[in-house]
C-alpha cells in the first residue's frame, strides 16, 4: 500500500520524482554509469549544477544581484555559518525567537558575538508570531525563520528593519510567494520542498558577501562556494540531482503560484477540519498557522494513541508530533497530494463518529 | 555500453549495490515510501545507521573505545574541524605534507593555531611520501594522508610519534588491512571506497574527545556526532543507506583481507604494463605507488589526447590526469573488477603496437 506521507522532512517527492532519480541510479541517461558514479568535474554533473540554479532563479526571480549556493550540513550548520561570516567582536545581531529552530540559531551566533533577541514568543509556546519593528537599525544583521517546523508557525509578514535580513526558510521555500529582493540571505536545508537529504541551498545578495572582511575556514565561506560555483569540493551530487528533478516537477505544476494555491487549499482543509471536530484544537494561533506543518492536540491526550493507531491503519504516517510537543503534527508539503489531505480529514471524521461525540463528553467530561 | 569507470571520485560502486540503492528509491522494503522520504528518525532508518556502523566495526576491527560518526561536508570539512576541535592558541600541530590535499589540510589548520610542516615531498612534485620520525613528541597532534588521490602515492608506513595520530584515509580506507589503534581520529570523504558522495566518515578514539575544552559550533563539534549518535541533525539518510549496501557488498567479498589481495593484484597489472609501455611511464617512486590511484603520462604528451579517446572508444572512462598533474589517472578503487584493468592494459598494448614502436622511436625520437 502506497503510504500518506504526513513527514516533517525527510518527506514526500513525486512519485515522477523518486522513478526518474531510481532510474538515475541504474543507469544515468544512458551513460553506462549510475548517477552515483559520475563525476562531479563532468560536464554532464556541471549542466544540472547549472540547470538546477536556473530552476531556482526562475521560480523564486531571484535577481542577478544574489549567488545560488549549494552547501552541505542542513540548516544547522548555517546557524554557525551565518555569524561567522557576518558578526564580530564588536558587532551584535538581532534574532527573533519564534521556536525550536531559532533558539539552536540563537545559541550558535552567542559564540561569534553579541547576540540580541529582539522579540520571542517563548512566552505562549512559540504559538504565534511576534512582531518586530526596528528602531535601531544598528545591527549587523537581522535573523529570522520564516517558519517553524515543530510549533506550526509561520510569518507572513517580515520584521522591518533596515538590516541585511537573514532567513532560515528550511521549511517553506518553494511553497509560497516571495520577494528575494525583501532578504540578504535565505537559506534552506532541502529535505522538505527541494529535494532529499543532505543539500543545502543559500541564496545571498553578493554586496552581503563584499562586507566580510576576516580569514573564515574555506568550507565555512560563502565566498568559496560563490568563487567556485559550489564546486570547491565534492559536492552532494545524487541529492542537487534529484533536487533538479523536484524543481523542474514545480515548474510542470505550474510553478509557485499555482503550488501556493494548492498550498493554500490543503491548509485550509485540514484547519477547518481541526477547528470543527469536537476531538481535536490547533495548537498555533490561526493568523500564524503554518500552511506546511499543521500541529494540532486532542482534547483528551489519552485518545491520542487510539487515533494515532486508527489513521496509520488508513496508510496516513508521519503525523506524530514532534517530542517537545506533543499530539499531531501533519506535514503537507509541495507533494503531498490534496486526496491525502482529504483522507486525514475523513479519519478524523470517522474517528469523531466511531468514538461518538456523547460517549467522550460523558467519558472525558473533566478534560473537555 | 556498461562503462569501465575509472573515475577518481565520485566512483565505481558495485552493480548489486546501485541495484538496490535504486529499488528503495522506488519503494524501501515494501513500505510504500522511498528511502528518500523516510524520517530520519524513524526505527527503520536508526536500524541502517546502527547497521553501518557495526559493519564499519566488524570489517575494520574498530575497537570499543572509538566512535563512529558520519557526517557531512567531506574532507575539506575536516580540514577545519580537526584544528577547531584539537588545536589552540599556544599550542602546535605538525603536519606531513604529501600533497594537494595535505597543502589544503594545513592552509585551513594555520586559521587555528601553530602549524609546522614536519616533512614535505614538495621537492619532487609529491612523487613519493617523506620518512618521518618524530623527536619532540610535543604536537597537539600530527595529521598525515595515507593515500594521496592526485599524485598517486599511498603511505604504507606511518610516521613515528607518541603524539595523537590524524589522518586522511578519503581515498584508501576500507581498501587494505589497517590497525585503527595506530590512529586517534581517521577521517574520510565516503566517495571512494564507501558510498554516494555526501557522507563524511570520522572514526575517533574517545580519550581524544575528552581533551576538548573549549566551545564550539555544534555542527563543528565531534562530541555532538558522538552524544547524538550521528542524529543530532538531518543526516545525509540515503547517502549512508547506500554506504551500508556497500559495506555488506564488502563483506560479502571476503572483507578487506579479500579486497586488499584484489586491490594488490589490479594495481600490480597495470603499474606492471606501465613500467613495460615504451609509451608510458609512472610518476609515483614505486615503494610509495597507490594502488587506489595510479598515475602515469606518455613519454610523448602529443599521443595523450589520441590515447584518451581509443581508451574511451573501448569504454574506458575517467582516466585523464587532475589538471594539475596532467596525463592519466587510473582508479582502481574496490569496486572496480580486474577485468576493467585487464580492459586498460589490453588497450595499452593495443595503442602501443597501432601507433608501432618503430614509428614513435623515429617520428618522436627525442622525446623518447
């Protein structure tokens, strides 16, 4: 049985996606070779290096002012990256701290140099949003993340603030509209809309990269891997592949317009669903509900394995909730189709008229 | 045509293993889900991790007081993560220098601390690996390279010091019979000899770890790979899956004590038709000849491009020199069948005796 995949990332590619990139690795166009076994100086390798920045360029616009990196290590590593290139003793940056994700941001730049946490929203369980007018303007930079994974989040309108503005978008790039233009740098690790494991988009204003003026390890330099069109060593060759196959299956979509439409419309489904049933609440404030992580409680946790059991036996996976948090998170990116997001609805329905309405009020009365 | 691929890395990897990297592609062992979108947390993928790093034990004979960890960024990554983990201000860590990469290694330890060349084989363009014995014992540590992929020359004798013992092993590990007591931290990009590209492999002897005391990025920082078993982040989950096939593929042969003998066997056919060529000649002194990477020109360079495409013709590939060494490279990494170097000897007799020794020895009389 082909599996829902509600993943929080490693998650869900097209199915077109995952046929060609196998196919790839029998036998790459032909070649003789797999694409596991081509090497990354081929002209062959350098083309889809090429195409895949042309998809990226074409779908976001990026401007020919901004570089198109791939890197390695996840967004994890740009925590550190970022502050070692743009903060220094002597300088602060400002962080907005809206969950799980930003806080590792925030405890990796306090090694590089004074860090200032300019708003949070620590103080409701990361559930909405703050926001953040500058009146400074004196910062090295500003980071921020557009939105969060684990708490269901996202910020539909940027901070504003003179700034270079630096985002971690890992989790809804290439979901919706953007104007690149609005940041310095964005970065992304790709296992969620872009592609597999293990790959690394930046995308940053090269005036940005004129501003660094210290000794940084080469693989920690962003100016290396604008210098050497991110081939100054191996880079991770079957997952940028596999990423292209992915972009160019966005732009047969119709690109990200047509995708956020989509995009919209899952979401939508889903909150609605949550906000109706009697069983189940959403966990972040609804100005500030994330389109692409919808988490969500039962009002009675103790029905929470039962539902769990109930919606993987209608092949719907990948909903647990991350651990810090609890209850059920579903993940709807890009691929995942709007029939599976009508499954989860109807399972949530069916379990709302299997457990019966009444019989919980009567059961769970004190926890409703 | 299957192509005999003599690529230097990204590289040759058994068609079993291709066989299924891209059957779990499709489907992983019936799950409904491709490899590539399954949690990296879910039981399933912490069963390959744990797998991999029993078999990397198992065919290494890793003791109990080491970690295994995989991460990301290659080699050229570690050439900054061993000076940031292990070097400080005041403290001085010496370094062989047989190579491109050695040179890199130390250009990015020099960011952290004192570096000092203790022995280089820079005076005959790198085409042997200098003696070195060390007196002082008073390094934080020394870092060599056990096989150098550019110029063609492995280290088949460690140096001798009682300070902790770093190495490169990018290109020669999982290819001969190693004692991992002999070093304190072993590093290598996975492309070669151990999977896709997008895999680092660190194997690290605890008590080194215990001597950090310092602050560092978490992505950067050894311990954390270690306390979070390699999960501290999003790995590079199909990267290692297809390393773990490889490494069952590598049991299966009999273990490196089996490969070793192959490896010994390919690499003695051709450096043996080398020597015998009247068009050829090897550029590593033969006591330090890699057996991963055989590098060799034409007395006359003229006869080199029509050389490289009647190789290709026979489907030869991945042969040409790195471009700063020039004429060819051959890798003979495991995976690579002794039929391919029968192939390549076969096509070196043929050119020689079309081209005919007498015609050369007359039309190119002094280059000879």
């Amino acid at each position: 049985m082909k599996k829902h995949n509600f993943g929080a990332g490693p998650c869900i590619l097209p199915a077109s996606v995952t046929e060609r990139a196998a196919q790839a690795v029998l036998d790459w166009n032909g070649m003789g070779l797999s694409i596991l076994e081509i090497s990354h100086r081929s002209p062959e390798f350098e083309a889809v290096i090429l195409k895949t920045q042309l998809l990226i360029r074409e779908l976001l616009h990026v401007p020919d002012s901004y570089s198109v990196l791939f890197l390695q290590g996840g967004a994890s590593t740009q925590f550190n990256m970022v502050p070692m290139n743009f903060l220094k003793p002597g300088l602060r940056a400002d962080y907005l701290d809206t969950g799980y994700f930003s806080q590792k941001a925030i405890r990796e730049a306090s090694l590089f140099g004074k860090v200032r946490v300019v708003a949070s929203s620590a103080d409701k369980d990361y559930s909405y949003i703050p926001d953040y007018i500058d009146e400074k303007h004196d910062a090295a930079y500003l980071h921020c993340t557009s939105n969060n994974t684990i708490e269901g989040t996202e910020m539909f309108h940027l901070p504003e603030t003179k700034v270079p503005v630096i985002c971690d978008m890992s989790s809804d790039i290439f979901s919706r509209i953007i104007n690149v233009r609005d940041f310095d740098l964005i970065y992304a690790g790709a296992q969620k809309n872009m592609g597999p494991a293990g790959l690394t988009l930046v995308i940053v204003k090269n005036a940005l990269l004129e501003r660094i003026d210290k000794a940084i390890p080469a693989m920690s330099d962003y100016r290396v891997y604008k210098d050497h069109n991110s081939l100054y060593n191996t880079p991770p060759v079957f997952s940028i592949y596999t990423a292209m196959l992915n972009l160019l299956w966005l732009k047969d979509q119709g690109g990200i317009p047509a995708i956020e439409h989509q995009n919209k419309k899952k979401a939508a489904m889903l909150y609605q669903e949550i906000d109706r049933n009697a069983l189940f609440y959403g966990l972040a404030t609804p100005a500030h509900r994330s389109r692409m992580n919808v988490t969500f409680k039962m009002h009675d946790e103790g029905l929470e394995p039962a539902f769990l059991s109930f919606a993987s036996s209608r092949g719907i996976v990948g909903i647990k909730g991350y651990r810090t948090v609890g209850g059920f998170r579903a993940s709807l990116y890009n691929a995942l189709p709007i029939s599976s997001v009508a499954l989860l609805v109807e399972v949530m329905q069916e379990f709302e008229a299997e457990i019966g309405v009444g019989k919980i009020q009567a059961e769970y009365n004190m926890a409703i």
